[in-house]
C-alpha cells in the first residue's frame, strides 16, 4: 500500500508531525498543506487508520528511503527455518539414539522444526501400535530442549512420523 501525500489525503483533520520532530497537534488538511508548502516539504499521511490519522511534514524521497531501509534491516533479522528429519529404528541403539536427540536438541536451539520418523521396514509395520509409540517415546524423552508437537503421530509410508518444534514458554 502507498502511503497518501499532499492532495490525496482524503481525511479533514490529521495529527500534523513537523519536519523537526514536534508535535503540532490535530489540524485541518488545508492548513497542514499550507505549513507544508512553505516549507518546501510535502505533507505525507504515516499512519491513515489512526483517529485522527497521522501526516508528518518531510520529503518525499527521504521518507520512501528511510522506510526502505527499515524493511530490509528487518528482512536482513529473519532467519528462515529449516525442517530437519530424524530417522529412528526399531533397534536403534540406546547409544545411536542419545546422539540424535543431541543433534535434535541442537536443532530446536536453532530454532529449526524437526521431523521424528520410526522407520519400518518389513514384519515390523504390522506390529502394535503401542509398541511403536513407545519407541518413538523413547527417543523424545533424550530430547533436552523444550519442545511441542506441531503435528501429531501418524502412519506415513515408511512408519510413523512425528513433527516438533521449539516450545518458546517454557
């Protein structure tokens, strides 16, 4: 969305913010414009949902340039997640186990949704479900960081499958 300047702002009475920085208060637009056009500035509405809304007098160009800038300071601050995999067997080892929930709880520090996959191959997809449970329980309770279910267990192909991530309030 394009931010109204000058004789497109459509509101009669806006919160007027000078070029220095201080407050003039809730004034008319034609008044506003005036103030603006002896500066040599143009009057640019900031903020249109606000009541009354909120103009500021300054340069166009300089004001399309700071907000530039604030969005790729932010843009440059998000890191983007990862969804990583786990891959666990029936007979995993206890000691295999504890180095995956070691990278899993690297992971989740990272900040990265990890994917939690038993594994079955052969007689082993026909087994009981609680046993299968109790494997993958098994694994996660090695996890050291906090963490929430962000997708239940449920059979996929291959086994079942279970998706984390970082549980921020604890």
């Amino acid at each position: 969305m394009r931010e109204r300047i000058n004789n497109y702002i459509r509101s009669p009475e806006l919160r007027v913010i000078d070029a220095d920085g201080s407050n003039l208060g809730v004034i008319s637009l034609s008044t506003a414009l005036k103030r603006a056009q002896e500066q040599g500035l143009d009057l640019i509405e900031i903020s249109p949902n606000a009541v009354p809304p909120v103009a500021k007098i300054m340069e166009y160009g300089k004001y399309l340039y700071a907000e530039n800038k604030k969005q790729k300071k932010a843009k440059a601050g998000a890191k983007p997640t990862e969804t990583k995999s786990v891959q666990v067997k029936i007979a995993t080892g206890d000691h295999d186990l504890e180095l995956k929930a070691k990278n899993a709880s690297k992971w989740l520090l990272e900040g990265h949704r990890i994917k939690v996959e038993l594994f079955l191959s052969g007689r082993s997809k026909y087994m009981q479900e609680s046993f299968l449970k109790e494997r993958i329980d098994r694994f996660m309770h090695l996890i050291t960081e906090p963490y929430k279910i962000a997708e239940p267990l449920k059979r996929i192909p291959k086994g079942l499958m279970l998706t984390i991530e970082r549980d921020i309030k604890k």
